[in-house]
C-alpha cells in the first residue's frame, strides 16, 4: 500500500511549455531616423466602446530592424509598409521587431 502512495505523490514531468504565436500588426513607418529601429504606425478601426461610433485609431510602436544604419546604410524608408511582430524587450521602448517589409514607398 505504501508503494503505491509513493508512486502517485511524485512531482508530475515538466511538460514543454510553448509560448504560442506572437502577434504581429502592419503599418506604415513614418521615421527612420534612428540606428537599428523604425517607429510604425498602426491604424484601426474600432467601435466607442460606450457610443458604438466607428473610430478610426492609430498607435504607434518602436520597431527594430538589424540591418538598418541611419546615416550610413538606410535600409527601411519612411513610407514603407511593414509587418511587425512582437518580441522580448530590446530596450525601454522597443518590444517589436520588423519581420518583412511588404511595399516600398514610392516617393524614393
């Protein structure tokens, strides 16, 4: 009998935690005029919460880009359309990561 106790009071297997998938928003980045980040704004619509009223909201986000040196070698343009995606902090402001660069600016 005590056997059996000690098999069923022993710690359960660590299982494999996985994290899921980190969300990612598209926008428009609108300054490049830091090394390795891009600042992307993202725009929505969403209903007032109270009035129902359609609102178009935008916010935006520090993004980095490990290629891209401002005065040197200017990877990512203002204007271009981008897919973001969430990650560790890379510093006090930046918790995402430029995954792909959808469309150019055209005003190049």
């Amino acid at each position: 009998m005590r056997e059996q106790m000690a098999e069923t009071t022993e710690a359960p297997k660590a299982e494999t935690s996985t994290r899921g998938r980190p969300k990612t928003r598209v926008g428009i980045v609108t300054s490049n005029k830091m090394q390795k980040t891009v600042v992307v704004t993202v725009q929505r619509r969403a209903p007032h919460p109270k009035y129902g009223k359609i609102m178009s909201l935008r916010e935006k986000y520090k993004a980095h880009v490990e290629d891209h040196d401002y005065p040197k070698k200017v990877t990512i343009n203002e204007g271009d359309r981008v897919r973001i995606a969430e990650t560790k902090p890379a510093s006090k402001d930046k918790r995402w990561r430029v995954v792909e660069v959808l469309e150019k600016s055209k005003n190049v």
